[in-house]
C-alpha cells in the first residue's frame, strides 16, 4: 500500500504583546483544520505524562524526557498515571489551565485519553504529542496510521501488533511441533497489554500446534511478575515456551523456574531487551527479546516540539529514533535481539 505523508504544515506569525514588544510565534497544523500556536523564542513549559513509574521502562523515559528537556533548557513536569485511567485523567485535565505549552503523553488507556489530547488541548493552545501508548482506538494500527488528529505526531511503533509478532514468529519458527505456552503480560485495558493480546492472536492463527495454557496479568513490574510466576509454573511444570511482555517479567519468572528446576526445561522469548534482559541472553537463560528504546523515545517526542517549533516538516509518525516510522519495516535496527547480536547491543532500559 502506497505509503501517505503527513506533514506538519506550519504557519509563522506575529503578535503584538501589551509594551509593543514584538514575540514570534509558529501555528502547528494539527489535522483536522486545526492549528496551534506555540512560541519560537524562549523555553517552553512542558508536562509529560507517564503511564506509570514503578519500574525501569517508566523510569528510561522520564529520564529520556528530562534529558530532552534539559538540554533545549525547557521546563518539564513529570505526571506518574500509575496505571489507572481515572488518575490520568484527573491529571489532564488539570495540566489544561497550568500554563503549559505542550504535552507529551503516553496514555494509561487510549480510548479515555482521546479527547482531551486531540480537542481540549489544541483548544487550550497546548500541542500535544503520543508517544508509545497510541490512542483514539489506534493503539492497533501500525505506521502512519497510529497517529490521532488533533496531535502533533505519535513517536513509537516498536509497540505494535505487527512488531510483537516478530518475537512470536521466531518463537513458532524455532520451536516446530506441539508445544505448551505460558503467557505473562500486562495489566487487561493497557493498550500495550491489548497489541500483545492482538499478536498472540496472529500467533495462534499460524502455530495452531502451539496451545497457551496459563496467562497471568501483572503491572508490568518485577515483583508482581515474581508473584504471578509462582503458581504459573507450579500448575504447570511442563510448559515449554513462555512470551513476557516486558524484561522485567522475564526477570521475575526466571528465578521461579531456576527454584523449580525447570529453567533448562522451557525457553523465554521476551520484550524489551533491557541490560537484564541482554545478561541473560548472553547466560542462556532468555532466548530471544526485542529491543526497547523508551529512552530514545522519549527524547524524540521532547524534540519534536523543538523541530516542530523550528519550521521543520515531521512526519506524522515517527520512530524511536527520530525517523520516520514506516509500516512494514522493523521499528528500530536491530530489533530483535539474541545471542547473535547482544554482544554490540546498547541497552537503554536497566
């Protein structure tokens, strides 16, 4: 399918503040007939707001953001969802009236963040921009097509259906025949939660021989995966693959087996690739992970209002890394990691 730009047109003007003090300004094209003013001169204020904060993929992108921030001399303010729509919510729509220039948001849940971040912000002069977490019923969408009008670009798409389904592709490749599956993932209305739901589905659809007999949801983090684990392989001794959603739950179901004496017994196919993840690739006890850059995401979504404000043309989708996001191709380079390729591998997430 013929790829479709969307370019960020944008429209310099000038105002005239009270003293006749002239102060530039840029009007971003939000889509849908939408325009936004944001200043050229001078730092902004800024407000990310995370999905959480209680374990290190949080942690890699507010840093990122910070780094961003800091470095363009910005001010920034760290909101923590701590995973709960309603928080988030709550935190939105107060950040409406604080004299913020522009947001970056990674969305607790898509669907409820919608119209705040594509209709009350622009009307507030605010330029919004997503990062990760899709929103507007897009979270499944791959490309371009991730991005919601009414925002200035989505930064992401190493988070998508498709991108998880190359860990689980390489899973069914190398692992032919009848096998057992255990599945631990994310809290049930995170949209990153829902896009491996969706992969695992593309999964099931081509490896019927594969059947998933235990899912366990966890908040993403090391302890609540350590809890969920336990009984997961107690029930289940002989499983002989597991997908986790993230590193950190590779890293709580990994001590589990290792007690139970099944770690040579089942292999872990992973998402993340964190500096755990590329230690235990290394020592044989994760097979396989994908790379995750929230730090250089974060930081790209920070320095899109810089480029944006600048007069430079962006694309609507953008990757971890600054560039364009493009359907069909891998989100990063390298994207999958193992055993073959983590020894030059640079982690961004502990």
């Amino acid at each position: 399918m013929k790829l479709r730009n969307y370019f960020a047109a944008l429209l310099v003007s000038m105002a005239i503040l009270p003293g006749s003090v002239r102060a530039q300004e840029v009007r971003i094209d939000v889509g849908d007939g939408i325009t936004v003013p944001l200043k050229t001169e001078g730092p902004l204020k800024i407000a990310f707001f995370s999905e959480g904060a209680n374990n290190s993929a949080m942690q890699a992108s507010i840093d990122g953001a910070t780094r961003a921030a800091t470095e363009l001399g910005w001010q920034i303010d760290v909101f923590d969802g701590k995973f709960d729509a309603v928080t988030q919510l709550n935190q939105l729509q107060n950040a409406l009236t604080r004299g913020y220039d522009a947001w970056v948001l990674k969305a607790v849940e898509g669907n409820t963040m919608c119209e705040i971040a594509t209709k009350d912000a622009p009307a507030k002069g605010i330029v919004v921009v997503i990062s990760v977490l899709s929103i507007c019923g897009r979270g499944a969408n791959e490309g371009e097509a991730l991005w919601s009008p009414g925002t200035l670009a989505y930064v992401g798409g190493a988070e998508t259906p498709k991108a998880f389904f190359q860990v689980l592709d390489r899973m069914g490749r190398e692992n032919p025949g009848p096998q057992k599956l255990g599945v631990i993932t994310g809290p049930e209305l995170n949209p990153i939660t829902k896009n491996h739901e969706a992969a695992l589905r593309m999964f099931e659809a081509k490896y019927p021989d594969v059947e998933v007999v235990a899912v366990a949801r966890t908040d993403y983090s090391t302890p609540s995966a350590l809890e969920k684990a336990a009984p997961m392989v107690q029930a289940n001794p002989d499983i002989t693959l597991y997908y986790t959603a993230f590193s950190n739950l590779a890293k709580g179901l990994v001590p589990v087996l290792e007690q139970a004496g099944l770690i040579d017994k089942a292999k872990i196919y992973d998402n993340g690739a964190t500096a755990w993840a590329a230690g235990a690739i290394m020592e044989g006890a994760v097979k396989l992970s994908s790379a995750n850059r929230l730090g250089s995401n974060a930081y790209n979504a920070v320095m899109a209002i810089d480029r944006a404000r600048k007069g430079e043309n962006l694309p609507r989708a953008i990757g971890d890394l600054g560039e364009p996001l493009v359907d069909g191709t891998p989100p990063t380079d390298p994207y999958l990691i193992d055993s073959a390729n983590v020894a030059s591998y640079q982690p961004e997430v502990e």
